[in-house]
C-alpha cells in the first residue's frame, strides 16, 4: 500500500495493521487490535481504535493515556509526518471506571482536535480528546494530549514499556516519552 492510499483509508483491519508495522517498525499500533474510524477535516479528525480484551494488568490511567498517545501519533503518521511521535504531555485525566473481568473490548475514541504540519522542518503535532469505553461503558478520558513528530528524532532504542515489563523493540512496539 503506497502512502496516498493508506493515508486515505478510513479503517484498518488487524492484518493491515500488523502489515504496516513490519513496513514501518515505529509505527504506533501496539494496542490496538482493528482502527474502526478514521476522519479527517482539515486540521481536525477523528481516531476509533480497539482491543481485544487481553488476559494481563490493564491500568487504565497509564494505559489509557498511552494508547491516546499512541493513536495521536498515529494520526500524524496518517497526514504525512514522519512514524514515531514524542508525548508531550495532557491537561486532564479522569478514571471514572475500571475494567472487570466480564468487558470484552476496550474502545479509544479520540477527537483530534488541531494538526500542525510544519513542512519545511519535517515537526508535526497533534492534540486531542479521548475516551476510553469497556463495552461501551467509559472508564476514563483524557483531555488536551499532544504529540509531537520531528522528522531528525529518532526513538530511544533503550526505552521499555512499563506496564509490560518487557522491551517493546522485541515486539516491534513504538515507545512514546512522556513530558508530563
């Protein structure tokens, strides 16, 4: 898929997105399972991603604002910016439920609300809202997140992601640092 036609999709099926991780080893899709809705109005848009409940710790603070990041970051990658992103940070979180053995997929719902695209740089950066739902129940959101994306930044190979414990290099997962 050339880069015009996959910035052009409005959903990606969990084939097509572990397609494109192996293509672009930094992209950020390591907790989503399918990208149901993608939309894009001018400098604004709108991200749906889900995941299939997984059988680990799932902290929805962390976690939640970690996966807003990374589709955030994604979303640039979507307009054109380089793969990878660089959390800056968010105005609020609110953990307002909690997952329970029973809720079967978890849902980020994110509103982007500014993309800045600075061409002769290569930066891009992205805000937005989102939501996170258990079966449709929200658990937590997230307001004002930012990300970034310089094109002469590479990502931090010793990085790990803390609610795995594992290196995410080894499973081709993108590592956002927080500025919070």
């Amino acid at each position: 898929m050339t880069q015009p036609d996959f910035s052009r999709r409005r959903s990606l099926s969990k084939p097509e997105l572990q397609a494109y991780a192996r293509r672009v080893p930094a992209a950020p899709i390591a907790m989503f399972d399918r990208i149901t809705h993608i939309e894009h109005n001018d400098n604004r848009g709108r991200i749906i991603a889900e995941q299939d409940r997984l059988n680990d710790l799932w902290y929805p603070g962390s976690t939640g604002v970690e996966g807003i990041w990374q589709l955030l970051a994604f979303y640039l990658i979507l307009r054109g910016a380089p793969a990878g992103g660089l959390a800056l940070g968010c105005k609020e979180i609110s953990c307002i439920g909690q997952l329970r053995a029973h809720h079967v997929c978890l849902r980020y719902d994110v509103s982007v609300t500014l993309v800045s695209q600075f061409r002769q740089s290569g930066a891009s950066i992205a805000m937005g809202d989102g939501v996170i739902l258990a079966d449709g129940e929200s658990i937590c959101s997230i307001r004002d997140a930012q990300v970034a994306a310089f094109a002469a930044i590479q990502q931090d190979p010793s990085a790990s992601s803390s609610h795995r414990g594992s290196n995410p290099r080894a499973q081709g997962e993108t590592v956002l640092h927080s500025r919070v």
